[in-house]
C-alpha cells in the first residue's frame, strides 16, 4: 500500500465530469491528484449521445434552464481550448436539434414544456420553433410520414464523446493533473487541515476534495458532511455502420458522427441492475429510429452498449461545499457532456477559490430534505 502523502487538492473520479472539473481547477492554477476507477467502471460517459441538449431543460428550475443554455454557448470556448492544447477535435456540432414526434398529442405536449421553461425564464431560455409534419419534411426530406411534427431549437449540438474524453485527459495531462486509475476511494475522513482518503491502494491527505464519482458520491458524501441522493437509470445506445452523411443536427433520437455512424438512443431503464443491454430496448430504439428514418433498414448495426445515467430524485445537479467539513465539495449530475463548459470555466475556478457562487444555491441538496412532522 502506498501513502501518496498530503496534496491541495484532490478530484474523486474521471469521467467527463470529474475530467471537466480537474482540467478546469488546473487551468485556474491547481495541480490536482485524480482518483479515478479506471475504464471498468459504470461510466454514463459510456452510454450517452453526447448531446450538448437546451429545450425543454429547466422546467421547475428556471435557473437549470438558464445554467444548461449558458453552458451550451459556452462550448465553442471550451472546444477551441482542448483543440488548443491537445490538437484533438472533439467534433463540436451547434447547428440546432430536432425533437421528433410520432403524434400531434405528443408535440402539443413538448411545445407546452418549452412554453412553460421559457415563461419560468422571463423570457430568457432558448426560442424554438414547433414544425409540423409538413414543414418537418421540407426541412429533413428523408424523414418519414409517420412524424407529425417537430421541435427545433437552434442551440442544440452534440460532440464525439470519444474524443472528448480523450481530449480532457489529455489536456490534464497537458496541465500537470496526475492521473492515477485504479485508485478507488473507499472512505475519506475529515482529519485536521484536510481530509485522508483510502483505499485498497493507500492513503492520501488532501486540503480539498471534490466528489464527482457518480454513482459513488451517494456513498462518499455522507462522509464529509454531504448529502447526494442518486436513482440508478440505465441507457442503451446502438451504433451503425458508417454511412453517407444524411443528418447534420442533433435530435434525442439519433445523431450522426462526423465519421458517419448513426448513434440511436434515449432508452431509460431504471428498474434493471445489470450492465448487459437488453434486446428488448434495442428492438425498440431500433423501431422508433426506422420509423423516423426508414433509410437506417439499409444499415447493420454493428455494436450497442449500456451505462448507468446518474440522476438525483428531481434530475436536477447537486453542487455544494460541506458545512461541517468545509473543503469537502460534491459535484453530481446527469447532463455531464452539455454542463462540461460551466463544470470547466464557472465550477471548477469557484472551488478552487474554496467558495461556490450564490448563483448554484438551488443546487444544495438540502431540497432533499424534507422537514419530519413531530
């Protein structure tokens, strides 16, 4: 066992949000240690379309609307500053996002929770437009009679997921982060000036810790005066063969990667525990997709693949320094790809300042807690 000895600061895992923030609190002048699983881990970076994904975001919460579409435009900064200092494109796309509709019902519902968002936000959330059948196929010439419309909002995009999170190691590489995989924190303490960590691989002191272990910061957080409820959603995507280039904007259905694959997803199965894919899902995922673009029955499907999304119980993020142990911070949510611009250039220079801004105080779990009548 080894005793890594006593750092400033230290980030516990390193999917895309643990990988945003620690390159995020180097750029500001950390030099973090990450603690990470390694890639056997239940990544949601896994299972997702990387969608950099605004309508219909904020409803109950105008200030998650407001937080997600500020993080959307600030991806293009983010982008050029991984391209920057890694050379790796992580295949940014912003040239707006279809929801598609089956049903008129469905589409008036859609509409009715962006009218709502951008009522909740003064007016100041994302504008759409809600097409119908007729203009959808106008607009997307391969889609078919079965969609009764959709809806478009401009600052809808998604990346390449594999290259992000190449490009965010890399870059904290690049920043001096040490990395070390394998290193699974089983209990952290609060201890004076700081916090120990351990593990099977050792100890480790640190002045700060932020918890962005996913699924595991429902089990870490307690430990440092911190409350992270977590319901386990797992997702499915399947990926086909490349294709021509047919669909250049981003949609909760499909998306096509640069190199021409077809990315079909938005399956949510929270009753199952296992991390195998269900054919059963698939089938579906497959049959809604055919059923929007019929040209994909050309395609084979050459691998598919699950992960488990990390939601709280309102599916709003968690974002909070420790009380009791302050220096102790937790970062959880489940739109870890569209937040990665705010986690890297407005959370991560907040915590290394050792405060959060007024502005993420709708984010404390403490709304969790609901007062027990006596």
């Amino acid at each position: 066992m080894a005793n890594l000895g006593k750092r400033e600061l230290v980030v516990i895992g390193a999917g895309v949000v643990g990988a945003s923030i620690a390159w995020g609190l180097a750029r500001a002048g950390a030099r973090p240690l990450v603690l990470d699983e390694g890639d056997l881990a239940p990544r949601a970076s896994r299972a997702n379309h990387a969608l950099v994904w605004v309508q219909g975001e904020g409803q109950g919460l105008a200030e998650y609307g407001l937080w997600t579409l500020g993080s959307a435009r600030r991806w293009p900064q983010l982008a050029a500053e991984l391209m920057a200092e890694t050379g790796i494109d992580v295949d940014l796309s912003q040239r707006g996002g279809f929801n598609f509709c089956l049903s008129r019902a469905e589409l008036d519902r859609k509409a009715r929770i962006l009218d709502s968002v951008d009522r909740e936000t003064g007016g100041r959330a994302s504008p759409f437009m809600v097409l119908d059948g007729k203009e959808t196929r106008t607009r997307l010439p391969g889609v078919s009679a079965a969609v009764a419309g959709t809806i478009f909002c401009p600052d809808d995009g998604h990346v390449n997921v594999l290259r992000l999170f190449h490009a965010l190691h890399a870059a904290m590489a690049v920043r001096g982060c040490e990395y070390r995989a394998c290193h699974g924190v089983e209990a952290i303490a609060p201890v004076t000036g700081g916090f120990r960590l351990t593990g099977s691989w050792g100890e480790v002191q640190a002045e700060k810790v932020v918890l962005a272990a996913g699924l595991g910061n429902e089990r870490l957080a307690p430990m440092v005066g911190l409350h992270s409820p977590l319901k386990r959603c797992k997702g499915q995507i399947l990926v086909t063969e490349k294709c021509a280039p047919f669909f250049p904007y981003a949609s909760l259905l499909i998306i096509q990667t640069s190199e021409g694959g077809v990315l079909i997803g938005a399956s949510k199965d929270p009753s199952s525990l296992s991390p195998a894919t269900s054919q059963p899902i698939n089938a579906v995922l497959a049959q809604r997709a055919l059923l929007v673009f019929p040209q994909l029955a050309a395609l084979n499907l050459v691998r598919s693949w699950a992960g488990f999304r990390i939601k709280t119980p309102d599916e709003f993020p968690i974002y909070e320094q420790s009380a009791s142990a302050p220096g102790a911070f937790v970062a959880t949510c489940h739109s870890g790809v569209c937040l990665a611009a705010n986690h890297a250039l407005v959370l991560a220079p907040q915590i290394q300042a050792g405060q959060l801004d007024a502005g993420l105080s709708p984010y404390s779990a403490r709304r969790f807690r609901v007062p027990q009548d006596h």
